[in-house]
C-alpha cells in the first residue's frame, strides 16, 4: 500500500482554499487509497514572527478541523509536528546536503523574505531552511506520493532531489516521493485579489473564506467578490481572473467542470449567488462536527497522542538508519 504525507500550517485560520486544495481530498480519496499521515506542521510557524499562544490555539484548531472535514483516525494517522523529533533529526542531516543556492532559489523565500523586509522586519534564518525541513517531514516516512497545492510543487522537487543526493552519496536510505496535485481548484484565490492565493495568514479577510465561518458572512464575501470587466460569464484566468475562481470554487463544491458551468450563467450575480450557497452547504457539516468535537476535547488530545505515537514508530527507523549512513557514531548502548 502507498504512503503519502501531507501537512498544514497553523499561521491563520483554515480557509476554503485549504479545504477544496487538500484536506477535502486528504478525507475523501487519500486516506481510503493509502497509508496516509496528515500531520499539523507547527515548527513550520516558527518561521516569522508569531504569537506562540496563537500558534498553540491555532494548531489544536487545525487538528480539530481536520478531524471535522472527515478524516478518520481509524484510517489515518493524525498528529502535531513538534510531537515527533524525528522531524528536527533529520532536518539537520538534510541541510547538510542542501545547498544555500537551493534554498534561495524558492519561490516562497523569495516573496515572503520581500515581504518581510519591505515591512522593516528581518528574515529569520528558519525561513531560508524550512523546505529541508519539509523534505524531512516527507523523507522520514518514506512517502511516496504528497498531495499538494501547485504552489507547493517546487518543494517536493526539492525533496526528491535531496533524497536522490542523500541516496548516491551514502546509500539507499530514502524512498523519492512524487507530488500529486488534485484536478479542480488546486489553487482558490483570493475573493478580492484574484491574482493572489487565498492564504490563511493574510492580514485582511475580506476576500477569505474561512471554514469557520458563518453562513451569513461566507455569503456576504462571495456576493461581494470582486469580478472582471465586461458581463460575459467567461472561464478564462487571463482575462476573467475573478470570474474563473467563483468558477473553479463552485465547480470543486458541486463536482463540476468549471469551463461547462460557465455557460450556464448569465450574469456575475447569479454566478455569484449558486456559489456562495454551494460554499455554505459545502461547509456546513464541517462546521457541525468541529462543534462537536470542541465539546469533547480529550478526544482531541487522544488522537493526537496515539497519532504522535504510530508517526515516531514509523520514522524513528528511516532517520536512524540516515543517521548510520552519513556516518554519526551511534550511541554507545546501541552500538554493536
């Protein structure tokens, strides 16, 4: 059976984006068809400046909603990042492979080390690094497929070509593990900057649809999206980039074709109002079943732990044996 992993940050609120690019697919597909670990990477959050009991808050909300969308403890293995060290472990050997070009070459280095400068703020050095640290939290299970959105496509090459290097150099440690987008809405933008990925840790919500939110207000932001020039429904991301992504939302809701449904309307508004009610019927038993297990947060934390307890099982061996191979001495009563 194929391993897959896959992982979530807890930087902002989980949005719609985060559900129709993965964690839907994580609940309905992935972990039917694999040996699947969805984990809560908190140690990625550490990478700028951040509130820590808003990180802790956030990361139990994430593994709460996970839960809620559907994916099965039963079926899955569901656990916190920090909860495994088998992740920082390996971390450190793959730096020691990477290289600093690589890792300037990221595109998400990139924009948000810009990002962060152009506030006046300095990039912490876990920014530059943290794609090896997400090549460790992909090699240490020996995954061999990770769902992604588009935009996180260039870090799982990254990872294949440091499990390719590690391997050559020093033995056959890692399995090299290939990147499986989903077919629609790979990529939500945002309702009011269509030109932008809807992001969960963007300072303004206005075009972000969160999972939590009220069916009024998920109203409310579609029926306001910002749309194109011109009335013709039209499926086109160069020039209707506004209209295409209410297309691609309400083709991922309803399991459409977004370029078939735009013959169906003829006009913004009613485009704009099918979607809005597809997002909140979409959401709605999310929304039921994180109210319910809010209420019960032992079970919460149980998962967690017996999540945390299968994930070190199966990557303690890959990250001793890496640690064997680039030539660490083993501890003394381990040594034989």
């Amino acid at each position: 059976m194929k391993r897959i992993f896959s992982g979530i940050k807890p930087t902002g609120h989980l949005t719609l984006g985060n559900y129709l690019g993965a964690v839907r697919r994580w609940a309905e597909v992935d972990q039917h068809q694999a040996d699947a670990l969805f984990s809560v990477v908190d140690l990625h959050a550490l990478t700028v400046e951040h509130d820590p009991g808003r990180v802790r808050r956030l990361s139990r909300q994430a593994a709460t909603l996970l839960l809620a969308s559907g994916i099965d403890p039963g079926l899955a293995t569901v656990f916190v990042q920090s909860h495994v060290d088998e992740h920082a472990r390996l971390s450190y050997l793959l730096e020691c492979v990477a290289t600093d070009g690589e890792m300037r070459r990221m595109i998400q280095y990139k924009e948000k080390s810009a990002r962060e400068r152009s506030r006046g703020g300095s990039v912490r050095l876990s920014l530059l690094t943290y794609p090896v640290l997400m090549a460790a939290d992909i090699l240490a299970y020996g995954a061999d497929e990770v769902p992604v959105g588009d935009d996180q496509t260039q870090h799982v090459e990254l990872t294949r070509d440091l499990a390719v290097r590690f391997n050559q150099r020093y033995g056959q440690t890692f399995v090299v593990p290939r990147a499986t987008p989903p077919e629609v809405a790979a990529r939500v933008m945002d309702l009011q900057d269509p030109a932008s990925k809807m992001g969960k840790s963007h300072e303004a919500g206005a075009g972000i649809v969160y999972l939590l939110d009220e069916p009024d207000v998920v109203r409310k932001k579609i029926l306001r999206a910002v749309t194109d020039s011109g009335t013709e429904v039209a499926y086109d991301r160069e020039s209707k980039p506004g209209v295409t992504n209410l297309l691609e939302i309400l083709a991922a809701c309803e399991g459409g074709n977004p370029e078939a449904l735009s013959g169906v309307y003829e006009s913004y508004g009613a485009l704009k109002k099918d979607t809005a009610e597809a997002v909140v019927e979409l959401l709605r038993p999310v929304q039921e079943r994180h109210k319910e297990l809010v209420a019960d947060p032992a079970y919460v934390e149980e998962v967690l732990r017996q999540g945390a307890e299968r994930a070190r099982e199966m990557s303690r061996p890959t990250v001793d044996r890496a640690y064997r191979a680039i030539g660490l001495l083993p501890p003394v009563n381990e040594a034989r």
